[in-house]
C-alpha cells in the first residue's frame, strides 16, 4: 500500500476512534433515558467499553493495565450483585471510572520523590528549560488534577448511591468529559495570565504533548 495512503487511513482510523471515544457516553445516557431495549444498551455499552480499553491498553503499562482490569472485573461483580437486571446499565460507568482511575494513579505516582510531577514535565515538553517559579506551578497544578480526579470519582459514586440512575448516567456519561476539557482549558488560560512575562506556549502544543504522553513512563 503506497505510503500517502496508509498514512490518509491512519489518520481516518485515529479520527473515527476520537469520534468513537467521545459519542459513546452520550449514546449510553440516551440508552437509559429512552429506555431502549436491553439487546441495544448492551450493544453500546460493549462498543464503549471496547473504545475504553483500547485507549488505556495503547497508553498503559502492564502495571496499569493488570491494575485497572482487576479494578474492572471487581466492580462489575460488585454492581452484578447489587444491582441485578441494572447491572449493565450502571456498567455503563465503569469506563469513568477506570479513566480516572487510570489518570489518578498516574498523576499521582509522578509526585512520588524523585519522580518529575506530571503537568511540569508537559511544560518542559512544550517550553524546553523552565524557570523555578513554573516548576513549583507545575507540582502544585499535578496536585489539583488528583483532587479533580478523586472528586469526580466521589461524585459518580454519591449519585449512584443516592440518585436516580438518570441523574447518575447524566453526569458520568454527558456532563464529565465537558468538565474535564473545562479544567484543561482554565488551567492553561490562569497559567498564560500568570506567566504573561515568559514566553506564551500554544494550547495546540500543550494538547500535543498530552497525547504524547505514555502511561508508565517517567516524564
């Protein structure tokens, strides 16, 4: 296959998964809120699920990847059990979960001693040698992501203990991502009027160097 079309199909592929990975939710939340047949939700819970796995199994190491299966395989028993015939509704979620359980752990595991925070490494990715002052910023911003991280894992799971399962779907399924672009895009607006003396990088790079990143690897 001629090389300008293996790299036009790749790049359609990359497109289609991106498309994949952000409809699903919405189509899962739409699943239960128009209560479509069983076999359906089913369908799409199992396409999202997939779309989920292959994103962390392409950006995990082994660690990660043994540690989120089990994380996996031990809700959904747990959700089977308590829950019955919602059980594959409330899966449905299972893909949030592991996501930021996947992005705690890592942002987490990069403030350990010795380790570079996560958010000062995709600085220095960007800008090259940073200043004192934005790598004190990057610590304390790689510390803000774990809050946000375990904050929208406890909200998930207060609403799934004490709200109605459309309001639960609503958040974890349409409402989550929104807010983790939000965050994204705060932080890097705050960072620019902060460090409006130094040299403004460009949000396209941040983002570059975010998808650059590989899950395991010291940045």
């Amino acid at each position: 296959m001629p090389p300008k079309r293996s790299i036009a199909l790749a790049r359609i592929a990359k497109a289609l998964f991106i498309a994949g990975l952000c409809a699903t939710p919405l189509t899962v939340h739409l699943a239960l809120w128009l209560s479509w047949p069983p076999v359906v939700t089913a369908l799409v819970v199992g396409v999202q699920l997939s779309v989920v796995a292959a994103a962390l199994l392409t950006r995990s190491s082994l660690k990660h990847k043994l540690f989120v299966a089990v994380v996996l395989a031990g809700l959904f028993v747990v959700l089977a059990w308590q829950l019955g015939a919602n059980a594959l509704t409330v899966s449905s979620g299972l893909p949030h979960a592991a996501l930021h359980l996947t992005f705690l752990g890592l942002f987490g595991a990069s403030l350990q001693p010795g380790r570079e925070p996560l958010v000062t490494g995709i600085i220095r990715r960007v800008r090259g040698p940073i200043p004192p002052e934005l790598v004190a910023y990057g610590r304390h911003v790689t510390i803000a992501w774990c809050l946000f991280f375990a904050a929208q894992l406890a909200i998930s799971l207060t609403l799934l203990l004490t709200a109605p399962l459309a309001v639960w779907s609503f958040f974890v399924n349409v409402v989550s991502l929104p807010i983790v672009l939000l965050m994204f895009v705060a932080e890097f607006v705050y960072r620019s009027v902060r460090f409006r003396h130094l040299p403004r990088s460009r949000i396209a790079d941040m983002i570059g160097a975010v998808i650059s990143l590989r899950t395991g690897k010291t940045v």
